[in-house]
C-alpha cells in the first residue's frame, strides 16, 4: 500500500510523531546521521587511500570536495530506508531545523535517490499534534545554503583536526586532538589558570559597624561599612591588582588601611557620635529574564540544578522528543503569539491580572546572527502544562519545571521597589583626646515594593557574594541630620582573591560573549576537553591538566592565528555569511588552508613547522630560576626535577599528585613532594591495636598513610590507607596521628531513627552521611573530634544547595544566666562570636575561643542585650551587571534555491 514516508533522527521522536500523523504515513528515524567523512583509514575507501588528500577525505586541490562514506553501523538501516520508499509516493524530510538538521536532510536525499516521487522538507520546532500536522501540511524546499554553510564548518574542522593534531602526536604526546574550538576553549582555561599562578595576595582592612537609629524607629539596627577617611576614599579588594599592589587607576586616589591603623582608627571611634551626611533614594526596577535560550538553558540548569552541559541538553532533548518543549538548540528569544498568549493566561491564573502586563512582552536576541526562525526554549503547546500536570520525574521534571517558570515569569510585570544609600558622619579621637581624622560610612538597602515576576523566578548567580534579585537589605527611615550611635565599630581584615576558575556555565558565557562557536555545541566542546583529559573538574570547577599547558603552549609558538581567540571569533562570522548566502564556501576554505596575501595558511605552517623542541615544550619551571625545580609533562603525567642536597641539578624525581592543581604547586609544594617522592615510605611504628607497621607515603594522590601487610595476608586483603589532612605533612606526621587517620571514616553515631551518621574524607573534603544524605564539615579535625549532638544539629538545619551546611559549634559553653538559653562559640563571617540564639556578640581580643566561659560569655551577651535588639540584615552585593550586548546583524533571506550539488 503506497504511504507517506517520513524520515526523523531519533526512534523516540519517530514514535511520537508517528502517532500523531496517524495512518497513511510511515515514520522511520535516520538514527543521527547516515553519513560522514571517513572517521578512521579503516572506513576510508582503497581508491582514494593513495591520493594526496585520502587522509583528509577532502580533495583540497579541487573545490575542497568531501569524500562521505556510510559508516558500516548504518548500511543495513540504509537498506531499510531505500526499502520503504520504494512503496512510498511521497518522502517528506522532518529532520530538525537548523544547520545540522538541513545538512542531514541533504545527506538523506542524496543517499537515497528517490525518483518519481515528490520530496518535501518538514519542520517544526514543538512536537505536538497541531504543530506535526500544520508542518505536514505546510512543507517546503531544502535550504541549500544551510547545508553548504554547515558543509563548510565540518570541513574546516576536518583540516584542523587532522593536520594539528598528528603534530601533538609526535611533539607532545600520542593519541591527543585539537579542534577549531576545542582548542580555543582549552586556552580559556589555561589562561585563566595562568592569571591565579601569577596572582598574589594582598591584605586590606576596613570597618564595619552596627549602628543604632534609635527607639522610635521600628528598624533600629543596620550595618554599615566604612566608605572614606577625610575624604578618600578607602581601599576595596577590587582596587588591588594580580601582583597584590593597588592599580594604577587607584593609587593616590584611596587610603589603603592596614591593621594597626584600621584597630587605631575603631579605638577612635568608640565614643563618637554620627550624623547622616546624605539620603540618596532612587527608585528600583527590574525587568524580567528572557527566555531560554540553549547557553543560559545550560548556565541556570548548572547553577540550580547542578547539571552538566551534556546531562542538560541530553534531558532536553527527551523533553522535545516527548512533546514537552519546544526545540532546545536555540540561540534566539522570540515567543510565538500562541506561547505569548498562553503565559499571559497561566500569569492571570496563578498570581493574577495585576501581574499580567498592558502589552505582550517582545524579546530581541542578543546573540549575534541568531536563527530567529526559532523560538526559544518553552512549554510546547498552545496552553502550558504545570509541572505538576506532566507526569514527569526526576531530571526530567526540574528542567521542565525550570524551563516553565522561567517562561511564564517572561510575560509579567516588572519588580519594582526603592533602593537607599545613607552615608554617616563622625570624627574620631587621637589617643590624646583630641579630634582626629573625619569618617563616613555607607550603608545600602533595599525594599521591593511590588515583586511582579520575581514572585514566579529568580536567575541564579555565579558568583555566591552576589546579591540575587530578590534579595531586600530595610534600613531606618533616617533623614539628613539625624543622630544616630554606633553599637559596634570592629576592625576587619581582608585578602584578595585569585580570578575564579571558570565552571562549565561560566566557560559556556564566556565562549558565548566571545563569539567562538555555536551554542549548540558547547556542551560537546566542554565534555571533549574533559574526556582528552586537558581539563578536569575539583568541585564545579574547570582545572587544565599540566598537559593542557603543554599542548597550549605549542598552539601559542607554532599557530598563533589558528588559537587567536579574535580569529576564531572571525570564522564564526564567516559561516555564517555562507550560510546567509554571502560569501562563497571554496573562496573562505583556501584561504584558511592556503592562505591568501600576507597571512599565512594551515598546511604551510604545517609543511614548515621547523625543529620543536619537544622537551623544551614539556618543561615549566616552577617559582624563579634559584629554585632550580622544573616541572615535566612526561608519558605517565607531570613530574618534577630538582637539585639534591649537595645542589647536583636534576638529581631528585617525584610525581606530582594528580588532583594537585598547577597553581597551588609553589616553591614549598615541589620541595616537599621532592624531599618525599612517590613510592618512598616512612616508618611511623607499629599501629598499637592491630600490631601492624604503620607508614607514610607519597602517592598519586597526595600524601597518605597506610599498613603494611603480612606476606601471608590473603590476596584479596586491602590495608588500611588514610590521607593525610591538609593541616599534616610527611615530615611531621607521627604515629599517633596515623592512627587516628586509619580510624576514618568514624561512626559517630546513630541518628534518632536508627540510622548511622559516620565522619569521613572525602575528594571535596571533609564532611558527615547518614544513608543518602551528606553535610560538610568545617574542618578536617572536626572528623575526629565531632560528637554525636552535634552532629545531629548540623542535620536538623535544612540543607542548602550549592553551599556548605552550617558548621557545628566550636565550642558549648551551658546555658545563660538571664535567656536560660544554651550559649556556644560559633564562627562567622567577622570572627568568632559567642550566642544563645537571640543575641550574638563578638569576641574581644583578648578572649579565645579556648579560655572563654560561661561567666565571660554572659557578660559579653549582656553587653550586648544593652545596646538594643538585633535584626538580620540581608545579604548585600552589587547588582548584577548588565550582559554584553552585541549587534545582530540581518541576514538577507534568499529565494534561491542552490542546486544540489552530486558529491563523489
């Protein structure tokens, strides 16, 4: 019986389609792509092994023309696909729409050579019934220019790979690849790697104060921190440069506080009084999100849901197949009417017509050359199903349930609000009585007065010391001239920190802002790098092997153009002029391979790459030339040489361990790693309980301690090992301490419903489980000296993702006279402080966390109660700034439709 056949990618999209087309068709999946170049010399065919291009599968010297072979997987799915559309009288192509998609199209059509029968091109971009039957219904041509332009990028990448990549293999390493932007996203990496070996630390002091408006007002207590001292302003960590000295920008201009003159200056304070120098109110407002698109779908998805790139986009694509969302490799942020229309209405349900704004919202990209025939990421349908109402699970429900409220909180209204910043006034005194310098502090808040959107989604932020949206900071309602007293005027020390490493959701916005390569395959870029083994991951983030310097150190000397983040960039333009219909393929491939006029082509850099010094590549000095230490990127992993005691050089050898990140391997490290090499042990003693020797080691992984079995112990007998805590070293380490290592993990013991909680070391650090659920601890003494209510406090505090849980109390001192209520030592963000729940007082200089007591804290605490009630003030940070927009260019649409050219 003649039918309709219709081709997808997936089976699973197959199935879903296919039910909602209903008889007359026939749907069958391509299973990905049913060609490709020659992946291996293995597929390549005999007639063109002997040609001068058969290694590359691309005939260079004549249009670039690929060589596409069906890999052998597939073959027998082809022969299935020919066989039903020999009964078939028309072939529709339903593949997705967008490069990779029409270029799979385009190999279907050329592979099966339909003849006699109508071939049309479905898309859609939702796979609901309405959307398959009005794609059916409303077909059109092949566009050949997508297919050339993405042609255009596998070839380009074709002669990246290929002719890069065997240099690796001869100067650095075998089995290793480069990648048009794997490459480029590698030396992201490392560079940033680079900035925290060259950073150094630099302190900086201020004060903070808790100042008191007074009794008639209800907020009466609000924290400020300290902005100028007769005028100048006063040094922040951001007026600190990587070499630790204030910038340029900043000095002269800032008053850079040290300890003692920080301490001296809140001495000077103590019996001041303020006045408000200034009100400064301005109204706030805040829009909401755009929609997703596939690179801030990635971003949110990995800070809330802790989700890979690839786990994310995997999940997603389960999502489209099964009719949930719409496609999910998008760069734009265009709504259609009906998704528009259906968020309004799930607006107006669920918190109201006051939420719902007068007009639509509208959405322009801000990707450059975004494929505005997309939408973005949303609920599929012309009415959005709740979470609730899928039926989904696990994965798949967070990403639906994030992708959801991220769409209906497009189309409501602003947040709106106030934002207050007051500055204080006060002169201190010298230690003579005398008036001394002039001070003002700065306090910022916040009130949201109308929430709007933010009631249904709040975006997560990279950087945990950033203020989210919704975060509100209330201050008193003081005016000009208003008196007010500070409760408490502390001297607190700062250090800079190093540039943070990125993680998979900043390396993607920072790939995205840069303009190297497409969203759609970043989640591909991240898990190459991550499989070849040039990055690895330490919690979330992104750490360059010392391999990765190497490679990237080649790149730099020997294809400066080809890892130019600015040319990479450029080649991304390029692509998209073909695929635009504006530039022509073959012009663009020459001359990156040949070159053209004075820059200089792939294969003559290749061709004359000279004499590479291979060793010379693997060798990085570690610290300046005195130290005489040298870090080598050998077969087996990096390792160091060093001098021995009588200054031979290069007579000591020690692996580095390899979760040791490059920036932390200083002077010190590599001494201590070459004085204890790997393999060698110290004997510590007998272990007094088992009889066993007990020694330390220098391993893989760092130091540790361990048994020594009997020669006789059963094969399958494992001896105890136990790392040594960050806090230990090989030359320190002593039996006693071994043994208390080899006791982890501890059981502390057992919860109220019977479960046990134990204290173990982990590779993130130390922290505590009971069944599937874990909570950090402190510090690594914790694990031995944490009792069991403890313990259970930790677990009775919810548990926060992304965050540390609350640390156990560094000490109980019993209860407090006046609260009754149980006091103990904490530490916060501004010292240790002692409390009873109610009221938190800090810990003076001359007190210790080891001699204070019950008496002492009692007396602090009533101190405290003195001054007023305390209230929590909200986390501050500065808004989150605006991201970089870039201009989209228009892309000229075009009527034309190429002939499709007849490959080989």
């Amino acid at each position: 019986m003649a039918h309709k056949l219709v081709i997808v990618e997936s089976p699973a999209k197959a199935r879903t389609i296919g039910g909602y087309l209903g008889q007359g068709y026939v749907v069958e999946s391509s299973i990905g792509h049913i060609r490709d170049l020659p992946q291996s010399a293995a597929d390549t065919p005999a007639k063109i092994k002997d040609k001068p291009w058969g290694r590359l599968a691309v005939d260079v010297d004549h249009g670039f023309e690929p060589y596409y072979v069906v890999p052998r997987d597939k073959r027998a799915h082809i022969s299935k696909l020919k066989s039903l559309l020999k009964d078939a009288d028309e072939l529709y192509l339903a593949t997705d729409e967008d490069r990779e998609g029409e270029a799979i199209a385009w190999h279907l059509l050329d592979e099966l050579k339909p003849k006699g029968i109508p071939v049309k091109r479905m898309v859609f971009h939702e796979i609901t019934k309405p959307a398959i039957q009005a794609a059916a219904a409303n077909p059109r041509e092949l566009d050949m220019d997508l297919v050339e332009a993405q042609e255009a990028r596998r070839i380009l990448d074709r002669l990246y790979g290929y002719e890069v990549s065997p240099v690796l293999w001869k100067k650095v390493m075998s089995g290793l690849s480069a990648g048009r932007v794997q490459s480029v996203a590698t030396r992201l990496v490392v560079d940033r790697e680079r900035e925290r070996m060259r950073f150094r630390l630099a302190s900086y002091w201020d004060l903070e104060g808790t100042f008191d408006a007074g009794s008639k007002h209800e907020q009466r207590m609000f924290p400020a921190r300290i902005h100028s001292v007769d005028g100048a302003r006063v040094a922040r960590g951001s007026d600190f440069g990587p070499d630790g000295l204030l910038k340029s920008s900043a000095a002269g201009k800032v008053v850079h506080l040290d300890r003692s003159r920080a301490e001296a200056l809140a001495a000077g304070l103590e019996d001041t009084t303020y006045e408000v120098r200034s009100v400064e109110a301005k109204p706030y407002r805040r829009s909401p999100y755009a929609p997703f698109r596939t690179t801030t779908l990635q971003q949110e998805a990995s800070r809330k849901l802790g989700m890979s790139a690839s786990v994310t986009m995997s999940v997603a694509q389960r999502l489209y197949e099964n009719g949930f969302i719409t496609y999910m490799r998008t760069d734009s942020t265009t709504l259609s009417d009906a998704a528009v229309g259906a968020a309004r209405a799930q607006v107006r349900e669920l918190y109201g017509a006051e939420y719902v704004p007068d007009a639509p919202r509208v959405y322009a990209s801000k990707v450059k050359n975004a494929q505005e025939a997309h939408e973005a990421i949303r609920p599929a349908g012309d009415t959005f199903r709740t979470p609730a109402q899928t039926g989904l699970t696990g994965e798949q429900f967070r990403l639906y349930e994030l992708i959801w409220m991220r769409t209906v909180a497009s189309q409501m209204k602003d947040a709106v609000g106030q934002s207050v910043t007051i500055r204080l006034g006060g002169r201190a005194q010298t230690p003579a009585g005398g008036p001394g310098e002039d001070v003002v502090f700065s306090a910022s808040g916040r009130v949201i007065t109308f929430h709007g959107f933010l009631k249904a989604y709040v975006e997560g932020t990279d950087d945990a010391s950033t203020a989210k949206d919704d975060a509100e900071t209330r201050l008193p309602a003081l005016e000009e001239g208003d008196a007010v007293s500070a409760a408490s005027v502390t001297a607190s020390g700062h250090e800079t920190k190093p540039p943070a490493r990125y993680t998979e959701a900043t390396l993607i916005r920072e790939l995205e802002e840069r303009e190297i390569g497409r969203p759609s395959t970043y989640a591909s870029i991240i898990g190459t790098i991550l499989n070849r083994g040039y990055v690895y991951k330490k919690g979330t983030a992104l750490v360059p092997a010392w391999l990765a310097f190497s490679v990237i150190r080649l790149l730099e000397e020997h294809f400066p153009r080809q890892i130019s983040y600015e040319f990479t960039a450029q080649m991304e333009d390029v692509l998209d002029e073909i695929a635009a219909g504006r530039k022509e393929r073959n012009t663009e491939l020459a001359e990156f391979y040949f070159g053209s006029g004075d820059v200089e082509g792939l294969k003559k850099l290749v061709d004359e790459l000279g004499e590479i010094d291979a060793r010379e590549l693997a060798t990085f000095p570690v610290g300046d030339a005195e130290s005489g230490i040298h870090l080598r990127v050998g077969r087996y992993g990096p390792y160091l040489e060093g001098p021995d005691d009588d200054g031979t050089a290069f007579a000591r050898r020690a692996n580095v361990p390899d979760d040791l990140p490059p920036d932390e391997l200083t002077v010190a490290k590599a001494k201590e790693l070459l004085a204890n090499p790997a393999g060698e042990e110290i004997a510590l003693g007998s272990h007094p309980e088992t009889g066993l020797e007990v020694v330390a080691k220098n391993g893989r992984f760092g130091p540790y301690v361990t048994e020594v079995l009997p020669e006789d112990a059963p094969k399958n007998a494992k001896p105890r090992t136990g790392s040594l805590f960050k806090s230990m070293s090989l030359d320190t380490v002593t039996l006693d301490d071994a043994v208390k290592l080899l006791s982890l993990p501890r059981v502390v013991g057992a919860a109220e419903d019977g479960e046990e909680i134990t204290a173990q070391n982990g590779r993130y650090g130390p922290y505590l489980k009971k069944g599937s659920d874990s909570r950090s601890l402190a510090s690594e003494d914790q694990l031995l000296s944490i009792t069991l209510d403890e313990a259970l406090k930790i677990y009775a505090q919810p548990k926060q993702r992304g965050r540390a849980a609350a640390a156990a109390p560094l000490k109980e001192l019993g209860n407090d006279p006046v609260s009754g209520q149980p006091v103990v030592v904490k530490a916060g963000r501004f010292g240790e402080y002692v409390t009873d729940g109610e009221y938190n007082a800090t810990l003076r200089k001359e007190d210790s966390v080891e001699s204070v007591t019950i008496e002492r804290a009692a007396e602090l605490l009533a101190e405290r109660r003195a001054k007023g009630p305390a209230k929590k003030a909200a986390k501050k940070g500065a808004k989150k700034t605006a991201a970089k927009k870039t201009t989209k260019k228009s892309a000229a649409k075009k009527t034309t439709k190429k002939a499709a050219a007849k490959k080989s």
